[in-house]
C-alpha cells in the first residue's frame, strides 16, 4: 500500500509542475496505477476474516463518502486557488497519508502476526511461527 500511495503522491506533485503534454499524461498513468494499488491493497486489508462483509462494506462505503464529497471540494479548492488547488491538497494529503502509515507499521504487523498465531517476537525476525 506503501508504495501505491508513494506514487500517487509522486504523481500528483509531478501534475503540478507539468509544463510539457507528455509529462502530463506519465503524471496521470503514474497517478492512475498508485490509486488502483492503494485500492486493491485497502480493499484486502479491510477483509477482516470474521467479517468480511461488513468490513469491506464499510471500506466501500468510506471509499463513495470521500468521492462524494472530494469533488465538491475539489471545486471549492479550484475556486480559490486556481487550476494547481486540487493538486497541491491532493498531494499533501497523501504525503500525511504517507507518513501514517509507515509510522503504524510496526503495531500492524504486530497485530497481524498476533492474529495469525505468531509468537509476539516473530515481527522483529520477520517471519511468522511454524505450525506443528
């Protein structure tokens, strides 16, 4: 997911600077393959075993709530700032985003092992406890 959201953020800094078509159109494929990645991982990460439907309804329903109300404020942003607003916002947010999720990926790992029956040092040695 890491890298999903790294290159939407990469991609959204490289439209704001895009002085040529041929850059603008990379920019979007690069931006267009981050979020399909940061789509499918969530989606995988939002299947909790016991209740997948639920949980990836919820994903579904967070993922239609900030494309309802993204583009509204996509126009507010296009508004007052110019053509670059969305943009600049766009890439910030994923920046933070960015740093969110590498700073919880300790605990997360953690906790997925933990899920899975790992002992609790299996996260520093990187693999999961072998089953008898």
């Amino acid at each position: 997911m890491g890298l999903g959201i790294a290159s939407a953020g990469v991609s959204q800094a490289m439209l704001l600077i895009s002085l040529s078509s041929l850059l603008l159109i990379v920019s979007a494929v690069a931006l267009g393959v981050g979020i399909a990645l940061v789509f499918v991982a969530s989606t995988a990460v939002a299947a909790l075993p016991r209740a997948r439907g639920a949980s990836i309804g919820l994903h579904q329903t967070a993922n239609i709530a900030g494309v309802a109300v993204g583009a509204p404020l996509s126009g507010i942003f296009l508004h007052y700032y110019g053509a670059l607003g969305p943009f600049t916002v766009a890439a910030a947010v994923q920046v933070v985003a960015l740093a969110i999720l590498f700073a919880s990926r300790k605990s997360t790992r953690q906790a997925d092992l933990q899920l899975m029956g790992a002992p609790a040092d299996a996260a520093y040695r990187g693999q999961p406890r072998e089953r008898e």
